[in-house]
C-alpha cells in the first residue's frame, strides 16, 4: 500500500467491554475530527461486542495537538486514502489472525474513502480471509450539481478558492473569543447542533488550521468526484448497506434510486440531518441502524437481553 501522508490526527478508541467478535471502525466526513463521533462510538460500543476506533482524517485536528501547523501541506482526498489504508490495514490483520469481523462505517465522503479502503485490502494478497461489511450513512459518493445548494458549494469552492485564508482567519479569531460571543457569531447551520457538538466545533474547530484542511480538502474532494460514479461497481463490493436522509444534499433521494437498482441494502429514514453525529437523536437513530445490520454475533450480549 502506498505510505501514509505526515500529519497529525486523532484516533478514539472504545476497547470493548466483552470478548469482542469484530472490530468496528468509524471513517469521519469532512471535518474529519474525531471528537465529534466520540459519543456515538461509545454508543456503538455499548450495543456491539466489538472494539470501536474512530480514525479522524489527517491533518484535521485542532489548536495544540502535537505537531499541528496551521500553514502546513494540506492532505488531499488521495492523501487522506493512503493514511487510512495504512491505518486500518492492521486491524484488518488482527481480524484475519484472530477470526474477527473487521465492519467499516463511513460518514458522508467518509462512504467514499469506505469503499475505496475496502477494496484496496481485498486486493492485498495477506489478507484473502478478511471481507469488510461497509456500512455507509449519508454517502457522498458523486457531485450532485443538480440540486442547487450543491452546485453554490461546487462553485465556490472550485472557483473561489481565495476566499479560504479570509474564512480560516475569521474562524482563528472567532476561535479567541469568549464562549458567549461564538455562540452568537457561529454560522447558522452550527445553531441546528446541540450542546456537545458546539463545544467541539468551538473548542476544536475553530482554529485557522483545521478550517483550513476541511475547506481544501473539500475542493479535492469535488474534483475527484466530478466523474459520476459508477453505481453498478456496488456490486463487486461484498456485504454494502446504505442509509440516506431525505433532504440530503450530498446524498440525493436519486442517488439512493441508483443504489437500490443495484440490489444493495438500502434503508431511508425522514427527518435526518446529514451531520447526524451533531445531536443526541441523529446519533440514536443511526445506532440502532447499526445494530440492525450486524451479525447476531456481533450484538452485545447485554443488547440481546435489554
């Protein structure tokens, strides 16, 4: 596998609490900070008999993480699929060697970097006995230029890209004020996320660095999405299940039209927010998805009698 990009990153771990039967990873959207999956991979962990690891995407950290550097390389979309191939590669080893299910979920173009890791370790040959299920919630696997708030978003950011020292360093001074006056000053869509979710937006987000890698590595992320995706590639992917939202931007009610033409499992609920870690409902209503679509053997024995 190609060597990892050199930037720092956060991992959470939820070793689990019973002999595990599989190893759960979590792969973030964009922000690619781990902080914001973290009660939802405790969730996970308190409903699966599985060791849960959240691997946050490179680069995507905040303000006094070791090694960060607010004006350094920004990985890009094929840099963030080296680091995580070179970081999950070995829990795929451990689920070869010790029998255990290795189960990837992914998150918005978190789906994307899901499928691509799979495939590059089906096609390692160490580990012909490991099989990844891919559980992908809200997938952003192509640019949808035809719905309108998306197509604003691809402009901007393919075409504006000076505007992105000007955001980073309004979100660097944000990022210095009192808690009172962010809160009044963050951007609409931040005012939809409950507590939790705040204070990690301010306390982590809100620094030149990482505003910085997520807009950039956006731009990366609508160039090598440009090409619509191949729908019917699904179908080489083993054991693939989806959840779309409605009213989803990145991943459209087409999209899911596309999917299911494909015979892949596919589940829709109403109601949910793309950025379903951001509140206490979206992150239970995902959870108990996932629980839905693990192997019996995979569910906690402590779910099974609850």
């Amino acid at each position: 596998m190609p060597s990892a990009v050199r930037a720092p990153y956060q991992t959470l771990r939820c070793p689990a609490k019973e002999p595990p039967q599989a190893v759960f990873v979590v792969i973030p959207g964009n922000p690619g900070i781990a902080s914001f999956y973290q009660r939802f991979a405790a969730a996970v962990n308190a409903q699966l008999a599985a060791d849960v690891q959240v691997m946050g995407l490179a680069g995507h950290v905040g303000r006094g993480t070791p090694g960060y550097n607010a004006f350094g390389s920004v990985p890009t979309l094929s840099d963030q699929l080296d680091h995580l191939c070179s970081t999950i590669k070995p829990l795929a080893e451990r689920c070869q060697a010790e029998k255990m299910q290795l189960i990837i979920l992914g998150h918005s173009i978190g789906c994307w970097l899901a499928l691509m890791v799979a495939r590059r370790l089906r096609a390692e040959a160490t580990l012909k006995d490991v099989s990844p299920q891919l559980l992908l919630v809200t997938p952003y696997l192509q640019n949808n230029r035809d719905v309108r708030s998306f197509e604003v978003k691809y402009q901007l950011m393919r075409w504006a890209p000076w505007l992105i020292p000007f955001i980073c360093i309004f979100a660097e001074i944000l990022g210095r004020l009192p808690a009172r006056l962010k809160k009044v000053l963050l951007p609409i869509d931040v005012s939809k996320f409950d507590t939790q979710a705040v204070k990690v937006v301010q306390e982590e987000m809100l620094c030149f660095g990482a505003v910085n890698n997520y807009l950039r590595l956006g731009r990366t992320e609508f160039v090598a999405l440009d090409p619509l995706f191949d729908w019917s590639s699904l179908r080489t992917d083993g054991d693939v299940r989806m959840l779309y939202a409605d009213n989803d931007e990145w991943g459209t009610v087409a999209n899911m039209h596309a999917v299911r033409a494909q015979d892949i499992p596919v589940d829709f609920e109403t109601s949910l927010q793309h950025a379903f870690v951001t509140t206490e409902a979206g992150n239970k209503r995902v959870v108990d998805w996932v629980v839905k679509q693990v192997r019996p053997s995979v569910t906690s024995a402590r779910t099974s009698q609850s």
